[in-house]
C-alpha cells in the first residue's frame, strides 16, 4: 500500500467523519488501513455492427446489446492489472461503461482522468471511457493508504478483418542468432547485435557484468543501474531476451516497454515477462509480471524468443515456432487463428519487426522474408 497523498487528505476526512456521524454512537470501530479491488463487473454494453439493408441495399448500423458481466474480468493483485481474458465483440462501445467495484474492508474508489493526474470519485451510475487503460485507486478507510490498478477492456478486432502473408524474397541472410531485424521507416535491415536488450524512445537497456539491468540515456557513452520492485534473480537469461516499446497513452513523452526473457533456472516453465514506464524526464522502475494460477494462458518458456508491435499488440514468436499474440500488455498470450504462420514457412528461428506502413515482417534461419499484412 502506498501512502496516500496529501491533496485528497481534507475530502477523505470529511468522508470518514460522514460516515462516523452516521454510525451508531455506540460503535467504537475504526477504518482499515488495507483495501483492494476483490471485483470488477461489467454492466449492459451497447454493440454497433455494420450491416446491409435487406431492403434497401444500403449500409445501415445495427444496435445491439452485450451482456458484461458473462466476460469475467481478471485481478492480478500483484501487478494491479484488471484486465478481461476473453474479447468483448468487435463493435462493443466501450467509450461508454458502466462497472461495478466491490472493495476489500469499504475501501473507496476514484478513478484517474484520461488527460492529466486529476481523481474523481466514482460512482455505479457513471458511464466511463475505455477506449485507453484507465486507472482506478481504491484508498483505505482511514484515507492513510491507496493501490493503484490499471483497468484494460479487449475487444475483439478480427471481424471483418483479413490478414495474409506474401514472401517477399529469399536472402543469404546467415546465422541469425547474432542479428536484428530492424525497422527503418518504411523499410527494414538485418543488423549485427549490438549487445543491448532493446530501447523506448528515451533510453538503451542492456546486461551488465553482474547480471543486472543498466540504462544510458547518451546513446551507450554511460551506463546506471536500473531499479528493480523483485528479486534480481527474476531477470530472464542475458542473450535469450526481446524488448519492445509503444507510447503510453495515459501520459505525453512516456513509453511502455516490456521485456520477455527464459528464465535462468532450469525447472522454470514460463517466461519472465518485467515491464517498465519510462518518461522523457526520467525515472520508471522495472515491474516484474508474474504468471499467476488465475492465468491460463502465459507464455510457454522458449529458448530464444523474438517480439513485434503489430495491430495494438504484442506478438512473439519462440524457439516452438508458435505465434501467441498479447492484447494485454504482456499478461496473457494466445494463440490467434488470424495471424497463423504462413504454411509454406520454412526454418527453426524467426526474426520479427514492423515497419510504419504497420506490416509485420519475419525472417527465418533458411533466408525466407515474410511481409504479413491486413486488409478490410
């Protein structure tokens, strides 16, 4: 729990002391200083979907109504992720929401703007925007203490969507293990490695001589320990690690970059996944995202993995040559009949990127250059 802050101290008091002033003047208890969100329900959901008029001929929006509360929302109070594993329908208008909180010990919520650090109160009643991650604080009874948890909604994206792949060519494109295929614009190169484990837009990460994670922010010239919230030994394995980044929406100038790695024990049978939020200032932690009980689909351990932005998700591909695609952030990772490999892939390792025409490029150990595209 985290200490909460001053600018809500003066309201909180006033909420506690309403609440004491309405109890029994009998009743001697206190507020609690732990809280938590224990669910998270979603309410009647309006759905738009494009149809043909019958009688017409001409294009017409059906209406049509989704039950929220049958797509079971998951809390993972470790990393204070909610987030619902199966998609809600293409279409689902989730600018729109209505949610029900329950807390643990009557905590009591807020809920952050979309555009600055400013809370407001929620209520049951209020329709909410989730077109972006929103985060929620639940603060204890005693108005001492709050947890912060950011609340993804999935939708479903594939409906009326097709996806192929073309092979571009085949290159003598040697031993990849020791390369990178980049990104440049709207082109891509294969690049020798350069012994960094990747980079957001305002720093470069690599492994040091003890293991650890070290950022620069001077292009490589100088190098500082990162900063860890677990257990340094949770860092996946230097060399069988890849990275990527995206822009936060929640804040200007910051990126989100998640790095998956194998584990560097041997009984392990999932990846590390660890995530930082860095911003042009400065600053941001590395968070460890375990694979709870709760998760049933994390990301099968690999001994080489290799990842891409693609369609406002993550893909990854690993040494079982399977494609999983993450539409969570790094939590959970399926697999996706949209995007299967192309049938006619040959090799045993795979380079991925995306270019800025948003195609999807892989490269494979025998020279073959894929360029996966989608069309509506």
């Amino acid at each position: 729990m985290k200490r909460f802050p001053i600018r809500l101290c003066a309201l909180l008091a006033c909420v506690v002391m309403l609440t004491s002033c309405l109890g029994n003047d009998d009743d001697n208890s206190s507020g609690y200083g732990d809280t938590a969100i224990i669910s998270f329900t979603l309410g009647t959901l309006n759905r738009y979907t494009a149809s043909v008029s019958t009688k017409t001929g001409n294009d017409t929006i059906i209406k049509t109504t989704v039950t929220g509360s049958t797509y079971k929302m998951t809390i993972n109070q470790l990393s204070h992720d909610i987030f619902n594993p199966k998609e809600l329908p293409v279409g689902t208008d989730v600018k729109h929401v209505v949610c029900t909180i329950n807390t643990k010990n009557s905590g009591v919520v807020a809920i952050q703007s979309m555009t600055s650090d400013s809370l407001r109160w929620y209520s049951s009643n209020d329709s909410i925007d989730f077109s972006q991650p929103r985060v929620f604080r639940v603060i204890s009874s005693d108005g001492l203490a709050y947890r912060d948890y950011t609340v993804t909604l999935n939708v479903s994206a594939t409906t009326g969507v097709s996806f192929a792949w073309e092979l571009a060519g085949t290159i003598d494109a040697g031993d990849i293990t020791t390369k990178k295929l980049v990104a440049r614009g709207d082109s891509i190169s294969l690049t020798e490695a350069d012994g960094t484990v990747g980079a957001s837009a305002y720093e470069q990460y690599a492994f040091g001589d003890d293991g650890l994670l070290q950022s620069s922010r001077d292009n490589g010239q100088t190098w500082q320990a990162e900063s860890l919230d677990d257990d340094s030994a949770l860092l996946p394995a230097d060399g069988k690690t890849a990275c990527v980044n995206w822009a936060y929406a929640p804040a200007d100038d910051t990126d989100y970059v998640l790095l998956v790695g194998t584990p560097r024990q041997d009984d392990e049978t999932s990846m590390r996944v660890w995530r930082k939020i860095v911003s042009q200032a400065g600053g941001g932690q590395w968070v460890y995202m375990p694979f709870d009980d709760a998760n049933h689909y994390p990301l099968p351990r690999q001994e080489w993995i290799s990842m891409a932005c693609y369609d406002g998700s993550v893909f990854a591909i690993g040494s079982d040559m399977v494609l999983r695609q993450s539409t969570d952030q790094g939590i959970t990772w399926r697999q996706n009949s949209t995007y299967d490999l192309p049938a006619s892939l040959t090799g045993d390792r795979v380079l991925m990127t995306t270019d800025k025409q948003e195609r999807l490029w892989l490269l494979t150990s025998t020279g073959q250059l894929w360029r996966g595209f989608a069309s509506k």
